[in-house]
C-alpha cells in the first residue's frame, strides 16, 4: 500500500468520524427541540386548563351572589310583611288602620294614602329628566318667570325668596343664604317645601318617585331645578 492509498484510508476515516458526531449532535438537537415543543404544549394546556376552571368558578360566584341578593330580597320581603302583619293583626286596636280610616273618613283618597305610603321609600336608581332655570319671586319682583310648568302642565313649581339688601325693581335679586319656597301643584294638590339651597323634595307617583332639587344658577335671581325619575327602594 502506497502512500496515497494510506492517505485516502485515513481521510474517508476521518469523514466517516465527523460525520456520526454531526448526525449524533443532530439528532440531540432534534429530541431537544422536541421535548421544548411538548413541554410548551402541556404548559400551554396546563393554562388553558387553569383559565377554564379560573371562569368556571367566576360564574359559579356570580350565580351565588345572585342567588344571594335574591334571598336578601325574600327575607326583607318576609320580615315587612311580618311587620306589617303585627300592625294591622286587630283591626279594632291597630294604630295604622285607625290613622288610615281617619284619613279616609276626613276625605282623602286611597290614591293619595298610596302616594304618602310610596314616599317613604328611599329613591335610587334615579335617572335626569329634566333640568330648567327659573327666577325666584320676592317682594320685589314676581312674575311668569317664577313659574314652571313641566309634563304638560302635570307639574307646576312656583318658587319664592326673600329679596337681597342690594335687590331693586329693576334688579330683583333675592338672599341666597335665607330659605326659600317652593311650591309644587300636581294632580289637584300643593306641596310646599321650605329650606335653603339646594333645596331637595320628593313627589310620589304610582310605583316610582319624582326627585327635584332646586340648586343656586349661575344667573343672578335664577336657581335651576332638576327632576331626577327614580325607583323606590
């Protein structure tokens, strides 16, 4: 055997040396990048897993808490009527019915005891239908700007101050730190609220409440009044 043919023994040696080492590194790097791939995969499905169980139990929470307001309701709802029932148990002694068949022997309308029964109620949920300026009357100055007339003639408000030190004729201011009055006409009555600004009232209708606050305008002589449509709670 010559020199070249130990020559090119050796070099198909060497060849077939490197590459074993090439195929081994790339399959190693072939199981790595696989066990990288699932190991990815069971994390990703690991989450998917904690988000479902994550949301399940958001609306397992959801669904007790409704079932829970809805308890509170029953309960109240149980406990007024108890109340209630403890009240009117004799119709002979019972305070409330002798009060309610005095208001009735004295002229006053089941709709109107319903109304006065309706406003005790605090009002929530309450919703802006209407807010307009209005002058204050004073003994200086009334005229058809200290009316209002709202819901097409349904509410009527008419507000009267005391005039301020500095008011005149042609100025007619009125003292924003004295009360004012404020007197409501609806459904063949008046109500009249007293007090200063702002100034708040409540006027019961069927099963909602009509809230009205009367709040100092940026017009000198002028407040603005509010009416909010509000459930009863």
């Amino acid at each position: 055997m010559d020199f070249f043919e130990t020559r090119e023994k050796y070099r198909r040696r060497e060849i077939s040396i490197y590459s074993r080492w090439i195929a081994r590194l790339f399959f190693l790097g072939l199981a790595l990048w696989l066990g990288w791939q699932w190991g990815s995969l069971e994390q990703r499905q690991l989450q998917a897993d904690r988000d479902l169980v994550l949301y399940e139990r958001a609306q397992r929470i959801e669904l007790l808490n409704r079932d829970v307001e809805r308890l509170q309701h029953d309960l109240r709802e149980i406990k007024a009527e108890k109340e209630a029932l403890g009240l009117t148990r004799s119709f002979d002694d019972s305070k409330l019915t002798r009060l309610i068949k005095g208001q009735i022997a004295r002229g006053t309308t089941i709709e109107q005891i319903h109304q006065r029964l309706q406003a005790i109620g605090a009002p929530v949920n309450c919703r802006t239908i209407a807010s307009e300026t209005v002058a204050v009357a004073t003994e200086l100055y009334s005229g058809v700007e200290s009316n209002i007339i709202f819901f097409d003639g349904g509410l009527g408000l008419h507000v009267e101050g005391e005039p301020a030190a500095q008011g005149s004729k042609n100025n007619p201011w009125f003292d924003t730190a004295k009360p004012l009055s404020a007197r409501f006409i609806y459904l063949g009555s008046q109500k009249v609220v007293k007090g200063v600004l702002p100034l708040k009232a409540v006027i019961p209708a069927e099963d909602w409440l009509l809230a009205v606050e009367i709040l100092p305008a940026e017009l000198r002589g002028y407040v603005v009044v509010k009416l909010e449509n509000c459930t009863i709670r």
